[in-house]
C-alpha cells in the first residue's frame, strides 16, 4: 500500500492542519475511560460504533483512536466524513467509501473507482480499519453496507460514529455520554467539564478564582456537552460568567462562534437542528410537544400530552424510543426493573423544540395539557397519603417535582404578564393575598414585625424570592424594586399563533389564542387581551389546585416557605368568588405562620366566613387549628387549648385537604401537657385511637410523639423512652415518611438519654413540638419549658 496511513474526507481531499480532523487527536480531556473502553472494543470487535447525543465528541473520540501509532491491530486507516449538505442519493455512501478506498491504495487521481467490495479487498490486504464519521444522514445504506463489508473482507475493521447503533448482530456498541461536571470526591482537580472550559477560554479574558462557582454553574447547565462548553467559553469576550450562566438559564441555542467547519457545529441550534432535520415529522412533533416537561415524565405522561391531530397515542412510545436513540431524550431507570422507566429531554432539545411548538402555535395548547395532566398526578399524590400509603405519595412528588412546581411558576409567570402592571403598582404579595391594604403603623396582638418576610419579593427574571430581598425592606407592604412579568414556563412573549397556520385537527389551541398582543387593530388587542386574562385564570385556579392537593408536602416535609409563596402570589390572580379562595388562604395562613404571623391573621380573618357560609366543617376546624398553632407562638396556651379542641372536634375523620383531626389532638395534647400530663396522656390516646392515628404514620408519630411527651412530663421517663424509640423504629422502615416528626422524637429521645435524674420532669433545655410546617433548617421551635415560662 501506498500509504501507512491516509485520511481520506468525505469529498476525496485531505483535511488541512487547521481543520477538526486534524487536530481532534490531541486535546481529549476527561476521555482516558472512553478512549481505552474504543481502544479494547476495537481490538476485540470487527466493527464497533461510537453512539452518542449531538455534539458529544464522537468524532474527536474515533480520531484519537484511530490516529497513527495507536497500537491498534491494523496497519492502515482510511476515514468517510459524510458532510453537511451533501445530497443523499441512493448508493452515495458506497460510492464514496469505494472513491477513498481506490484513493488509498495508490490509484492516480480521476481514476474510476472499483466496486465497493474489491476497493476494500485490495485495501485491506495487510489489515485496514475503516472509519464511517456521522453517518446519521445515511444511516440505513451504512449497516447494509458494513453488513456487506464485513462478510466480504475478513481483514476489514469498521468504526462508525453515528448518534444511534447500526443494528447489526456483531456490533459493539460504545455510548459516549457528556462530560462530568462534578469532580470526584477527594480530588483537587478540576472536573473535566470545568477543564475543557478553562482551556477553551485561555484565549479570552482571564477567569478569575472567584469566577469558579460561576463556571461550573455554565458547566451543569450545559450538561457537560463538550460542543456547548465551547460554544460558551467563546462567548466570554461579550461577557463576564456570571452574566453568561444568567443568560443559559433562560436559553442555549443562542450560543454560537465562527470556528469550526462544520456548519452544525457553528451553533447550539445548528447542531441540534441536525438531529431534528433526520426526524419524522410525526417524531418532529413528539419532541416539540414534550419540550414542555420540566423535568422527567413517563412514558403515559407523554402519551396524555403528546397524541393528538396525526398523532395517534399508540404511535408515541415508539417516537420515544427513537428520541432516545438519538441523544434527544435520556432514559432514566434500568431496563427490565420493577419501576418503568422515565425520559428526560436534554436542555438544548428542549430549548429547541419549544421554539418549534411555539412556531406552530401550539405553545398554549400544550400547557394546558400539561396542566391538566400534574393537577391529576398531585391528586394522585394526595389520595396516596390520605389512604396511608404515604411513601408512595412522597415519591411522587419527588419524580415530579419539576413539572409539578414549573405548573405553579409558570402560571405566576402568566399572571403577571396578564397584567401588564409594574410591580411598584402593586400592593405586596402577602396583602394582596389578604385582600386587604394594610396599614405601615397597624400593629397585630401577635405582635410581629415586617408581614412580607421571605414570600414577599420576587426575581424579576424568574419569579423567585430571594430571602435576601427581604432584608432590604423597611416596612411592610413596601414593593421591591423591578417588576413581576418574570420568565415563564412559556417563555414567549405573548399567547401568539402565527395568523392563517392550520393546526392538525384535534390540536387547536384554545379560542382566542389566534393572534399576538401586538395586533394593530383595537378590537383585535381587546379580544387578546380577555383571552389571555381568561387563559391566566384557568392556569392560576389550575396551579391553585395543585398546591392545596400538595399540602401534605409544604406541611410534613417542611417545605412550608415554598408552598407559602407560591400561594401568596398566585391568590391574589384568583377569583373571589372561586372555591379555592378559601382553602388556598387557609393553607397560605398555615405555612407562613411561622415566620408571618400578620400574614396568617389576615388570610384566615378572609377564610373563616367563606368557610362558615359554605358549611365547610373541615377548613373551619383547619382555620382553628392555624389559630390554635398562632396562639402557641404568642404563648397564650389557653387560647391554643380551645382552638386545637375546636379543630379536633370539627374537622370530620375522611376529610381530604388538610390534616386528620389527629393532628389537632396531638398538638392539644403537647399544650395539656404543661399543667395536666395525665389529661395529656389521655388525649394522645385518643389521637391514636383515631383511624388516622393508624393508618397516617405522620399523624401516628406525632400522637405518638405527644404521648411520650406527656408521660416525660408526668416522670414516667422510662415509658416515654420505650414509646418514643418504638416511634423511630416505625419511621425507619418508612424513610422519608414523616421528617419532620422523626426530627421532633430524635430530639426528644435525646433529651430523655441526657436526664441523670428519671424522678424529675423535663429541664429548660427540652423544646417542646406542635405540628406546623417549617423549613428544614427549623425543625422545631425553641421553647423554654421551666416555672411559667415558655
């Protein structure tokens, strides 16, 4: 052979020493896994394939090993790059594959090439490794053709690169993934994400030391996908990391540079364009339909939101599978496991294909399928926990939590820009959720301070409070600086559908939505106008719902500033009149009546008539119990007494929504436990006795809890001891059931193993417990328990 070793591109000329080939040898970072996993397959295998998402580095991968000298078990390298543009034509990748072959062996240039099969004898006569580099665009003629290849050469070794495997039955399958982006525990080194980026940017501005945090910030939001890490690190000439992290977070397929030769690897967009462009429109509508997902969804989440005009449902699974084949959409589970898997779309993807639902018209559509479909699943959720299957409904909310809090962002998000009111024109989040001006002077009995607190001030990029924020305040009510039309979960600037676009039937969005808020015509932009405020209104009663069916989560799981503030911004975009109203300011009043008592006082003096006109036992004995829980912060136990009794005995046994009366009890029982232990002891009983004191292992723990504080505080040490571990044993076998209740007996129990005298009741340093929701930083709140002192 003429040649030891020829590169050979797509179109018969060499790569110059400038271009990607010639270099994508060297300057593998965080590869040496991946490099020695190709360099075994390849000399165990005939033909091996390098599969993996756009932009991955597979065709850097396949260089480095392939690259002279490499050790590999043939004596000869002849590389096909299938280019962007390049017509595809029945036979035209045999075509060139025989063109490069001839070319190898010494042919003078313009000779006929041979038959594919005889090129490639002649070639591999001393051992030839043929690499086939982004065939996507050819993909079925490259098995048939390797297929071919190899029965005919028996010296010939293939490596393709291609984001999906070719199929065949002696492959080897390599899956590049990205790069990491955390590092290993132990080590001082960078993680190979930050690598790539600190040496891509060596050309730019210095990064600094303190710029760190910002650049692995870059990294995770990438994905760790070398393509993007560059793209970015090009970019920081325009601006500061900080600035560029700020700006990936709303979107990514802005990022682009001049640099490489590939056309698809000159922009995010490009490359995953190049994906989308090889889809079939029916998969081209799967993926723009499920870039809605925040997070990651199954596969019957897909089908709910994703069939629809051509789409018939049985046809989405497999579009799924074929997103997954192609890096699109990354499954998450293991094959064959007692969980089905979930999918989860790469950001880039779903950036993209969010655009080109957008494009079509069907941004609006798709959301309120969405909706519907998580205001179903917290449903779900909540009927798990009331049924006692608590770990079920906890895992739930875990799998998605994503979606389910995008829901609830996206329509505080909506509501502002419905609006269309700065948000210096607004009173705050927490009046405005009373209903109520308030007063800057008006002092409550409880005798609180600013009302706002952490739930007060939003991002005006994001709709996240910042409890930073709030510590810019003077007074209460005062509005934070910037206004309140935050990014959305539809990032579009308005509810637009491109005049005159047809829809597939079935897929139409809701009436109204057929032009944007920037008609020219006055009766066209009042007609917009109402229906966006009446799209605002069903996704706001929709995320309303789903936060009042996700109470378990704010309250049990210490979540309570979270549920609050969404609460707290989404009521007042609710209807007066509306069934929620009242529940919503319930359970607004319960989560921020920890550090928001004001707050609270307000929203349930709003609830309570509701509540009694509408004959609802079960939110005016919740009402009590949140008066019941403020009177213990303001240390008026015998208020908290009657409030706490009121609610155990209002709110009936099979009430959903809230917590079981055996929650009220158990805090009635912690407040007895004060001045009548034995009484204490007695009510406790009763909460367990409750069937939510069985089958609710929250409301059993913290019955539990009761009793065993009670018997503390009546000197029977030893029994409160016996009780409370038994408690813990109960919550071990259900981790995660009941956090906020594990912490409040593990804090007891040690209270009790630190006694040296059994015969006396608790010291001053015991803290007593009364169920409401707190963060996890607060598990329990300090109360002083000694001669009349709390």
């Amino acid at each position: 052979m003429k040649y030891p070793h020829v590169w050979t591109c797509a179109d018969g000329f060499d790569d110059g020493p400038g271009t990607p080939s010639a270099r994508e040898a060297g300057g593998l970072l965080g590869r040496a896994g991946e490099l020695a996993e190709l360099r075994t397959a390849l000399s165990d295998q005939r033909q091996v394939t390098v599969t993996g998402p756009a932009g991955v580095g597979k065709s850097r991968l396949a260089a480095a090993v392939a690259a002279p000298f490499a050790g590999g078990p043939w004596q000869a390298t002849v590389r096909v790059r299938w280019h962007d543009g390049v017509p595809v034509a029945p036979g035209a990748l045999a075509a060139r594959v025989a063109r490069a072959l001839t070319a190898a062996v010494g042919a003078p240039p313009g000779a006929k090439p041979a038959d594919v099969t005889v090129a490639a004898c002649a070639a591999a006569a001393h051992g030839l490794l043929l690499v086939l580099d982004d065939v996507d665009p050819v993909h079925a003629e490259c098995a048939g053709l390797v297929q071919r290849l190899l029965m005919a050469v028996p010296a010939l070794r293939v490596l393709v690169t291609a984001r999906r495997a070719l199929g065949l039955g002696a492959e080897r399958v390599v899956r590049l993934g990205p790069l990491a982006v955390d590092a290993s525990s132990g080590s001082s080194e960078p993680a190979p994400a930050v690598e790539l980026f600190l040496a891509r940017a060596r050309g730019g501005p210095p990064v600094a030391e303190g710029d760190m945090p910002d650049v692995r910030r870059v990294c995770r939001i990438l994905e760790g996908v070398p393509l993007a890490i560059e793209l970015a690190a090009g970019r920081l000439g325009d601006r500061t990391v900080r600035e560029l992290a700020d700006r990936l977070e709303t979107d990514q397929c802005w990022l682009a540079g001049p640099g490489p030769v590939l056309r698809r690897h000159r922009s995010l967009r490009a490359s995953v364009g190049a994906v989308h462009a090889l889809c079939e429109p029916a998969v081209r509508k799967v993926w723009h339909r499920a870039s809605v997902f925040a997070g990651s969804f199954t596969e019957a989440a897909a089908v709910h939101l994703c069939a629809g005009g051509d789409i018939e449902p049985q046809h989405v699974p497999s579009c799924l599978a074929l997103l997954s084949a192609t890096g699109v959409l990354q499954v998450i589970g293991e094959p064959g496991a007692a969980r089905r898997p979930r999918y989860r779309m790469v950001r880039a993807a779903r950036d993209f294909g969010a655009e080109r639902l957008r494009g079509a018209g069907e941004s609006q559509h798709a959301l309120a399928r969405h909706a519907i479909h998580f205001r179903g699943v917290a449903a779900v959720a909540e009927t798990l926990w009331h049924t006692g299957l608590q770990r079920q409904a906890v895992q739930i909310v875990l799998d998605e939590h994503d979606d389910l809090m995008a829901l609830a962002e996206g329509a505080l998000a909506v509501a502002a820009r419905a609006h269309h009111l700065p948000r210096s024109e607004h009173p705050s989040r927490a009046e405005r959720a009373a209903g109520a001006e308030h007063s800057p002077g008006a002092e409550h009995p409880d005798g609180a301070g600013d009302t706002a607190g952490v739930v007060d001030t939003a991002d005006a990029d994001t709709g996240a409070v910042h409890p930073a924020d709030a510590e810019n305040r003077t007074g209460p009510g005062r509005p934070a600086a910037g206004a309140e039309h935050g990014a959305g979960f539809d990032r579009s600037p308005g509810f637009e559908h491109p005049p005159g676009r047809e829809l597939s039937p079935g897929w139409e969005p809701s009436p109204g939505f057929d032009r944007s808020p920037d008609s020219g015509h006055p009766a066209d932009v009042d007609r917009t106008a109402e229906a966006c405020h009446a799209g605002c209104a069903e996704r706001v009663e929709a995320a309303v719902e789903t936060v009042l069916h996700l109470w378990f989560w704010w309250a049990a799981h210490e979540r309570g500033p979270e549920g609050g503030r969404l609460l707290l911004g989404l009521l007042p975009h609710l209807p007066t009149d509306s069934p929620l109203t009242a529940r919503g300011r319930w359970l607004a009043a319960w989560l921020v009546a920890a550090h928001d008592p004001r707050t609270a006082h307000r929203l349930l003096d709003l609830a309570w008539p509701a509540a009694v006109m509408a004959g609802d036992d079960a939110l005016v004995g919740r009402i009590a119990h949140v008066h019941g829980t403020l009177a213990w912060r303001r240390r008026d136990r015998e208020a908290a007494f009657q409030h706490y009794r009121l609610a155990a005995d209002t709110v009936p046994e099979e009430a959903y929504g809230g917590p079981p009366p055996a929650v009220s009890l158990a805090a009635l029982s912690v407040v007895q436990a004060h001045g009548a232990p034995d009484d204490a002891a007695r009510t406790a009983d009763r909460a367990l006795a409750r069937p939510s004191g069985g089958d609710d292992l929250w409301a059993a723990a913290l019955a539990q809890y009761a009793r065993a504080f009670a018997d503390h505080r009546a000197g029977r040490t030893g029994r409160a001891w016996h009780r409370t571990r038994r408690a813990l044993a109960r919550l071990d076998d259900e981790p995660g059931a009941a956090p906020q209740a594990h912490t409040a007996l593990r804090q007891l129990l040690d209270h009790i193993e630190s006694a040296t005298d059994t015969s006396r009741g608790p010291s001053d340093r015991h803290r007593p417990f009364v169920p409401a929701p707190r963060t996890g930083a607060q598990s329990v709140r300090t109360v002083q328990d000694g001669a009349g002192r709390w």
